[in-house]
C-alpha cells in the first residue's frame, strides 16, 4: 500500500508507447486526496491516456501507478471499484431509457435495487433530468444525453472521479450544473481529476493543474503560481495622447517592448505592452514621450495565456 496517505494518485515515471509514438514519456505527479485536479494539453498530448491508465483500462508499459495505493497491474478490480470514470464518448445504451441504463449499470457494481433507486434519483435531480427518467436516451440531445454519462460514472459512489472534457455538448445551463455538481461531490472529501479545454472552468474550480504536451509534463504547480511564468507576464493597455516624431517612435518601441501601437488622426495613440517590469517606472517613461496618458488598463495573464504559452513552441 502506498504509504502516503494524503496521496490518491501516485503516479512515478509513466511510459505508453503506441507502436512508435511515445504517448507518455516519464510522467511523474501526484494527485492528493480532496482536491480538484486539472489536466490540461492539446489535442493528442496525451491526457485520455493517461487517465485510461488510472482507471486500468489501458496498461503503462513501465513506471509506477498508484489509485489510493493500488497498483493498476495488480488491483485493476479494486480500482474500478473506486474510480468513476466519464470519457468524452458516451458509454451507455440509446435504446435505453435513462433509468433503465443507470439501473443496469448498478447491477454491474451489484448495487441492491432499492439503494440504486435512491442514488439515481438523487443524481438525475442533481442534473434536473428526473422528468426524462423514463425516456430513451436515442431521444435526448447530446447534452442531455452526456447528464447520463456522468451519472453512470457516479452511480457506484467512487472515491475518486475522473471527468475526461465532461462539457462537451452541454449548453451554459448544464455546464454550470456539472460544475456545482463537481463542487458539491469534492466538498464530501471525494477527489475530482477534470481534463478539459474550458480554461474558464478549470480557473475558477481546480486547485492545482498539470500541462501536458506531446507525451510530456511541462508544468506542475497552482494556477496563481503558474501565472507568474515568464512568457506569461502582466500585460497593459495604455491610450495616450501627444506628439512622437517617427524615429522616436522606433526606440519607444524597443524600450518598453511595445506590442502594438496604433495612432489616430488626433494625435491619439493605443497600445499593448508585456513585460515583467514595474509598470510604475513604465507609466513615467510613456510621459516623457507623450503629453499625458488617456487611459491605463492592467491586466493579469489568464490560464489560457499560460497554456498558450507553454505549448505553442
């Protein structure tokens, strides 16, 4: 057993290879107890990888993993009894309805009838679908249909759920609903791994994230901390008004590292700088430039300029 106790994914090393592509290359992180954990990467980094590892539904080629101390080699039938798992595709039967494909899905995890019919209704009120429990799921739209999805994969109670884009096809409403609801499940102590291209969500719910890109991990740390990366600094907007005579204009570029700078008929200038510098110091040499500043706007980097920045090398 892993001797960490505060630790629910261990994961040292990790390598998976298909054929020739290395879809994982040494991965090492923790994922603790309680938490809400992001995953993020581009398309084809190799994220639904290396979730399907945790829940043993693929096998690492070499490293070490471990779900609540299990090894994914030797107890895949113990982690599946506390991993919940809901991929991008869904996993349940169209021309069931909703109650009859949770239900079914309970049998498998030999859950008694009458405590599967308290979870599942509890569950489909949660994602206000408890009006269409008895409709087939070849009937919902794709949104209402993926509410099922992540039903089944609470449907046992795991200990940790893995949500692998769980919004895709959900309308504003439903996100939101899928939000509280992964709020709610991580408040009882359960712990939440979310994979997504919703940097929004993950920004405003997810404790700490993980970057991955092409095979590898590139960044392990707090959003508030993965922020302040160089090539993802404070950027400000100035709107200033003044006189700047053409070669002047050349070196004001060079020397605050202006990023664009566009001038109108009334001697009115606007641009955007980025830079890690006191913009104190910048704010004073804009004015020996120019008659006065119009406007000044700072804005802190967000989780998508750190991800842009960190994977479009």
């Amino acid at each position: 057993m892993n001797e960490r106790s505060d630790t629910a994914v261990e994961i040292k090393n990790l390598n998976k290879n298909y054929r020739k592509i290395k879809a994982l290359d040494d991965v090492s992180l923790d994922i603790e107890k309680g938490e809400i954990f992001g995953l993020l990467g581009p398309n084809g980094a190799g994220k639904t990888t290396l979730v399907k590892c945790m829940n043993t539904l693929l096998k690492p080629d070499k490293g070490i993993l471990r779900v609540f101390g299990l090894n994914v080699r030797k107890d895949h039938k113990k982690i599946r009894k506390i991993v919940g798992y809901v991929p991008t595709d869904l996993i349940i039967y169209r021309h069931l309805s909703a109650m009859e494909n949770l239900m079914l899905f309970s049998s498998l995890y030999k859950i008694g009838k009458k405590e599967a019919l308290r979870r599942i209704e509890k569950l489909l009120k949660s994602f206000d679908m408890w009006e269409w429990r008895r409709e087939k799921v070849k009937n919902f739209s794709s949104g209402m249909a993926q509410k099922i999805n992540i039903c089944r994969g609470l449907v046992h109670e795991p200990e940790i759920l893995i949500l692998d884009e769980p919004t895709n096809g959900l309308d504003p409403k439903s996100r939101q609903a899928v939000r509280d609801f992964i709020i709610d499940f991580n408040k009882s102590g359960k712990t939440v791994l979310l994979t997504t291209h919703i940097m929004w969500s993950v920004e405003e719910i997810c404790s700490r994230v993980a970057i991955i890109d092409k095979g590898k991990l590139i960044a392990l740390d707090s959003i508030t901390s993965l922020k302040a990366l160089r090539g993802a600094g404070k950027k400000a907007d100035f709107q200033v008004q003044g006189l700047l005579k053409e070669d002047a204009e050349r070196n004001f570029k060079k020397m605050i590292e202006v990023k664009s700078i566009k001038k109108d008929h009334l001697d009115k200038y606007c641009f955007t700088i980025e830079a890690d510098s006191n913009f104190e110091a910048v704010k004073k040499d804009i004015l020996k430039n120019f008659t006065e500043i119009r406007g000044f706007n700072l804005k802190e980097p967000s989780l998508e300029d750190v991800f842009i920045s960190l994977t479009c090398n």
